[in-house]
C-alpha cells in the first residue's frame, strides 16, 4: 500500500462542483469511480480545495492509498482511461504517508479570464466573461495591487466555518493582457468562499469607473462591505498547488487548517 499524489484537470461545465453530491455528477466521483475500477477500495480521496459548480482546474491536487504493482506513469494512465473526457490526471507520484494536499499546500494560485466585447460569443463563454463597457487595464492592475499582503478579506469571501477567521494572506496579485483577453492571476496561502470571484468583480467595477480605488481599499483594509456582485465560474481557473516556497515565507502557514481553495466552504453551499 502507498499514498499518491495525483495533478488533475479538468473542465467544470458539466460537473456540479467537485465534492461529492449524493447522485449529483462531480468531479471527485468520476474520480473515485475511475479508481474503483483498478482495485481501489478507499472511502473517499483527499484533495487541496473543492471548487464549486462551473469552475476549472488546470492544478487540483488528490491523494489516495492504493495497491498498485507497477509504475506510476502506468497508474496516470490506467486511471485516464476510466475518465470522461472533461476530466484527465496529468501526472500521479508516490508521497508520504502523512501527505494531505489541503493541509501541506503553501500556496494555490487561480486564473480568471476576461473579454471585453459588447456582443457575447458562445465560443468563448465556456471558459471567459464577457465584459462590456471595457475595463481599463491601469484601474484593474491598481486594484490588484491592493490585495498584497495579508488582509482581512471579510468583505470578499466567507470562512469555512461560521466564526472563523477572515484573514488571508496575497503572495501575488497581477493583470495581465494576452491575445487582446484580461488575465488575472492571484497566489495566496488560501481563499475563502466565492473569494476570488469576488475580488475580479469588485476590479471590473473599478476598471469601468463604477467604484473608486478608495472604496475598494476601504473594502480590504477596512473590510468595508462592497457593492454585492460575483464574477461567472465560468472564467475561473485552479492554476496550481504549492507545496514548497512562497507559504515558507510565513510563519504558521503550512500548520493552518483552514487553508482552503476557492469556492470550499466545508459543507454544501450552492448558488
């Protein structure tokens, strides 16, 4: 028996988030199905965060114990071949028994993907939103700027669990143009509930002119409430899981069990 450590990817369109939903298809099912298949018989895998219905990953991080007599690039490939093809395991190493990949990441990153365009193009809503009037990119990349550091978010997210705390810490928080799209990319020791959608909601705001810089500094050095709104799951992406490096950097980090991902509250809540 030896744990492994899996990388997934995945397109969350047509998953209802990736936790388990009872008979609700979701990512950690189609997963956990696909190992049955090659003798698994574990309760349930572990995974680095549990994004929510419509939201992407390009990074998640799994670990499971398993019997497995060959390699793991056998095993990557065995588990592949019971997938769909909305889902697929990048590559699976052996780990320590005591790894867990929610409770030893450092830092996960997340990417959102903007356009701006006054019509919609359903060849790209799958992964984007749409965003008319444009969004200036000095005004976003000002805002980003904002979140470095370590804040008490409270006004952008919920905690995991009723009382807990609002407190997070940026590593990194950029905007950044390719092929004519906005990117947004942030890295922090963790996120809270609806966090990151959140934060692109409130700089599309201030890139459009509809709230000032000052109002949303309020929002992360005052944890000021801000004008209600939620960027589409549709253009968020689970980029990577860190597990050495910028979390080293801060005391307490790695030992922090509420380091989540974005859009895991630890139970069940659904738009």
């Amino acid at each position: 028996m030896a744990r492994y450590q899996a990388t997934l990817a995945y397109d969350g369109t047509g998953f209802f988030g990736y936790q388990r939903q009872g008979n609700q298809r979701t990512v950690q099912s189609e997963v956990e199905n696909a190992l049955r298949m090659l003798g698994w018989q574990e309760r349930s895998i572990l995974s680095a965060g549990r994004t929510d219905t419509g939201v992407h990953a390009d990074g998640q991080v799994i670990a499971f114990d398993m019997q497995w007599r060959h390699s793991p690039e056998k095993l990557c490939s065995a588990i592949n071949a019971h997938l769909p093809e909305d889902v697929a395991v990048r590559s699976v190493t052996i780990t320590g028994d005591d790894f867990h990949p929610r409770y030893d990441a450092h830092y996960r990153s997340y990417r959102y993907h903007i356009y701006c365009h006054p019509q919609r193009n359903p060849l790209r809503d799958r992964f984007a939103w749409r965003v008319w009037p444009a969004v200036e990119l000095d005004a976003v990349q000002a805002a980003a700027q904002l979140f470095v550091g370590r804040h008490d978010f409270a006004a952008f997210g919920t905690p995991p669990r009723p009382g807990g705390s609002t407190i997070r810490v940026i590593f990194a928080a950029n905007w950044s143009v390719q092929a004519g799209d906005l990117l947004f990319e942030i890295t922090g020791n963790a996120f809270l509930y609806h966090m990151v959608r959140r934060l692109v909601f409130s700089q599309v705001m201030v890139g459009q002119g509809k709230v000032s810089l000052a109002e949303l500094a309020s929002g992360v050095q005052n944890a000021q409430p801000q004008i209600p709104g939620l960027a589409p799951a549709c253009g968020l992406v689970l980029q990577a899981v860190g597990f050495t490096g910028l979390g080293e950097r801060h005391d307490g980090l790695k030992a922090d069990k509420t380091a989540i991902g974005e859009d895991d509250c630890g139970k069940d809540l659904r738009h």
